[in-house]
C-alpha cells in the first residue's frame, strides 16, 4: 500500500521519469514494427517482381 510521506524505495525516480521513458519504450517499439513491416513488404515486393 502506498502511504503519503512514505518513501517508495522500489523505483526511486520521480514518477514523471518513469512515465516518459516509458513512453519513450513505447515508441520505439512502434517504430521497430513500422521498420519490420516495411522490411516485409519490400520482400514481398521483390519476390513477386513489382
């Protein structure tokens, strides 16, 4: 249970750090599946000769 005045020694970040790299994670993840899919998309492009 969090409690007010009670140290969260567990992550010792603010909670705005934790957020914003986590939403930094998030999109480079997304960013990684753009990638792939475009990556996709081209083979199948060179394979069928367009």
């Amino acid at each position: 249970m969090i409690r007010d005045g009670v140290p969260d020694n567990v992550f010792p970040a603010p909670p705005s750090r934790r957020l914003d790299a986590t939403e930094l994670w998030g999109r480079a993840g997304e960013y990684g599946l753009d990638t792939l899919a475009a990556v996709e998309r081209r083979t199948r492009l060179g394979a069928t000769g367009e």
